[in-house]
C-alpha cells in the first residue's frame, strides 16, 4: 500500500515509517505540516494516509476536509493522542477512515491497517 504520513514531529514520523516499511508497505512522502501533505497528496495520490490531528499552522481536521474534497475515497487515518468521544465522532463525521490513539504498538497499527486495507 501507498502512504503519506503527516505529523510535526519527525521523530513520529520516521517511527511510523520504520513500522509501515517494515509490514512491506511503500511510504511515498511525509509532510510536517497540513499545506505539504495537501500538496503532496494531489502529486502522489497515497492509497493511505495517516494524518495527525494537532498541528501547528493548518490542524488535521482541516486537512482531513481537503483531502475529501481531492478525493471522496480517500483512506485517512487520524493519528492522535487526543482520546475523546466527541472528537472521534467528529472525525469519523468529516471522514476519517479510522483514529488511532497515540501512543501506539505495532501491533495496533497493524490492525488498523488491515481494516483500512
């Protein structure tokens, strides 16, 4: 599968990486901030994205909505440390795909991938 990972911490991202290469999926870009993974999206077309909901500049959710509007079939994840009902709803409402709380095993991972697969 093809993924954009997006988070400001690139320490998060290179983790995420290390995991996705690891379960023989291709990373096509990674994006520290919501305008790069818009541009790098509309380039590469990902079939996943995991996408972090607190971000400086523009935030995940807004990301989220842009993505959807490029392509309504988008896969996105949300990658967030924020563990609230109304949030998730929320999300889920704009058109995640799935949310996957920090912090996360592989094994986590793992299985969001393969429902999103």
């Amino acid at each position: 599968m093809t993924v954009l990972i997006v988070d400001d911490n690139f320490l998060v991202r290179d983790m995420i990486r290390d995991i996705l290469q690891k379960m023989r999926n291709q990373v096509v870009a990674e994006a520290g901030n919501g305008d790069d993974a818009i541009k790098a999206f509309r380039e590469l077309l990902p079939e996943l994205v995991l996408l972090d909901l607190v971000m400086p500049g523009k935030p995940g959710l807004a990301v989220l909505e842009e993505l959807r509007l490029i392509n309504p079939a988008a896969k996105v994840v949300m990658v967030t440390a924020v563990q609230r009902d109304d949030i998730n709803k929320q999300l889920f409402e704009k058109g995640a795909t799935a949310v996957l709380h920090k912090p996360f095993s592989y094994g986590e991972l793992q299985e969001v991938l393969e429902k999103v697969a």
